[in-house]
C-alpha cells in the first residue's frame, strides 16, 4: 500500500512539473473600463480596488492566489478580478496549468484602475527522452525526468544527462507542437594514465624530471633568495598532440629534509600569476613554457626538498629529492 502511494506521489509531481502554462500576450493600464469603473469594489483599507481583466484565448477557468474581493466571470476565459492596489504581483491560477507570476507595472497597481491581461495557452505534448546507458539520471529544466516520456510545453528546455563515469550531456531540447522522441548515448570517460616518473640523464647536473597526464614538468633551478625566499623554476611541456587547458590551484607545497611542509606563496606560469586563485593556462602542444612557484621565509636549514607536489585541479604530481642552491 506504501508503495502504491510512493507511486502515485511521483505520477502526480511528474504531471506538476511539466502541466501546460499561460503566455502573456498582452499586459497594459486601460484608459477607461465602463463595466468595472460604474461598479467598483472597496478593500480592507477602505481604498477603491485595482480591477483586472483577464481574458484568455483558451476558455479555461482561473482563479488568482492572492486576495480578491470580488470576481465575476464575464464569460469562458474572460474574468474581472478585484484586488488590493497594494499587491507586488497576482498568480494566475487553472487546473492542468503552471502557475504564472505577473509583476506589478514599475510605479505599482493604481487604485480604482482597470488593467487588462490577455493570455494564449500552450499545451504539453508527448515528449520521450531515451539514454543508453539506462540508468543514467535525466534532467529538463532542472527538475528530473522520471519515466522515458513525459509532457513538455513546446519550446526550448534545458537538457542535462549525468551517470558516474560518464561524460555528462549538456545542451538544449526543442520541442515543438507534436510528440518527439530524442535518443542519446553516454560516452565512458577513459581512466587518465599513471603518472610516470622519467629518470634524468645519467650525470651529476641533472635536475629532476616528471611525467603525467600529458605533461612534462622538468626542473630548471631551485634557488635561495637574500630575503629569505626559495624560487623553483620548472619547464612545462605539453606531450599531448593537441593544445590542452591547464588550472594550477593553491596546493603546491614542498617538504623539506626535516619533514617540515611549505605552502607556495605565489604561482607564475607565461605572463600569468596568482598568490591564492586558481591559475588557468593553455598548453601548446609541444611548446615549452616557464612555470615559477615562489615560497616565502624558507629557513636556511632547510637545505633541500624531499618531496615536491604540483597541484592542478584535477591531478597532483609528485617530484622528489631537489637541491636548494
């Protein structure tokens, strides 16, 4: 029995979410409203009501969410509505549609003021949405897709399509006034290879070396400034064959020879550079291009690093055993 009513919970919000909706079509003051201005209507404040008259392409009945003080139905889908000229705003409401929220004009309602709204419909059509993978998870408008077809007002809706260890679908779905099916498939994303750690040439100058992710990170000086700071120079090289988007973030650290850990104080990379945000740079395949990390009030005991981590915002690699000149 509980699970007979989950379901029909989820049935009757699938409904909700995508039920048919009002377009306005026309929304103006009326200089003169003969009907509605011989027979006013007072409100609490003792204030003559703002009037609005709505009238509907579709003869549907509607109803408002905020307070009225009188309403007359003139004929199908055409109504006077009586309402304070405080209101910021009405609701039009009508079964089978979305709720639609019409503003206030700029200086407000004016009291004893007709004002006229025409409205079109727009109704649902049958909308199926298939993915392969099937469980993968379906949204429009940002409210989830349950069963593979639905209603959809014609129009242009926004489309995500997630699954873990997918790539996800971003884009629009335009839908127009007869049933549509859409089909997409999910692409696996592929496992980055390990990184691996490229020895350097066998001989007593050579500087520390290493590969990831289609990158090459190579020393090129680590060096103790007068003022207490210690600036590493590295070479960066994009090993990929096609230009690639790299975004160094504020984690680049280094432990020293007796354990002690420095965070970076400043990050440079081409003309670019950044004390505490992300730093985003693209890599031309092939081309080499200066990346400098700078660390401030390094003790002179600090004689070398035992391990060096090169943090981007999607992988960390490891460099170890750098001299401090």
């Amino acid at each position: 029995m509980k699970l007979f009513k989950g379901c029909l919970v989820l049935l009757l919000a699938a409904c909700v979410l995508f039920a048919r909706e009002f377009v306005i079509l026309e929304f103006r003051e009326l200089s003169s409203d003969f009907k509605a201005q011989t027979d006013p209507e007072l409100d609490m404040d003792m204030n003559y009501s703002t009037v609005l008259r709505v009238e509907s392409t579709r003869a549907v009945d509607i109803s408002l969410l905020e307070k009225t003080y009188r309403t007359e139905k003139i004929s199908s889908g055409k109504f006077y509505f009586y309402i304070s000229s405080r209101e910021k705003g009405i609701t039009l409401q009508s079964a089978a549609y979305e709720d639609l929220k019409v503003d206030a004009p700029n200086r407000g309602f004016k009291a004893g003021t007709v004002y006229f709204l025409r409205l079109d419909t727009r109704d649902d059509v049958d909308v199926t949405i298939n993915v392969t993978p099937e469980d993968a998870v379906i949204r429009v408008n940002g409210k989830r897709w349950i069963n593979p077809t639905n209603k959809l007002v014609p129009g242009v809706h926004e489309l995500e399509i997630s699954l873990d260890g997918y790539q996800t679908i971003r884009g629009k779905l335009q839908v127009d006034n007869r049933p549509a099916t859409f089909n997409y498939n999910l692409l696996e994303i592929a496992a980055p290879p390990p990184p691996v750690s490229v020895p350097s040439a066998p001989n007593t100058t050579s500087l520390p070396v290493v590969e990831g992710y289609d990158v090459r990170f190579e020393i090129q000086s680590c060096k103790r400034m007068p003022d207490g700071k210690v600036v590493i120079k590295l070479q960066v090289m994009n090993l990929s064959p096609d230009d690639q988007d790299i975004n160094f973030i504020g984690r680049s650290r280094f432990f020293d020879d007796q354990g002690r850990e420095f965070a970076a104080n400043l990050r440079q990379i081409g003309n670019k550079s950044s004390a505490h945000y992300h730093l985003e740079h693209r890599l031309i395949s092939g081309v080499p291009t200066t990346f400098t990390l700078t660390f401030n009030d390094i003790p002179r005991s600090s004689q070398s690093i035992s391990l060096l981590e090169l943090a981007t915002a999607n992988w960390t690699l490891p460099m170890r055993n750098i001299a401090i000149e």
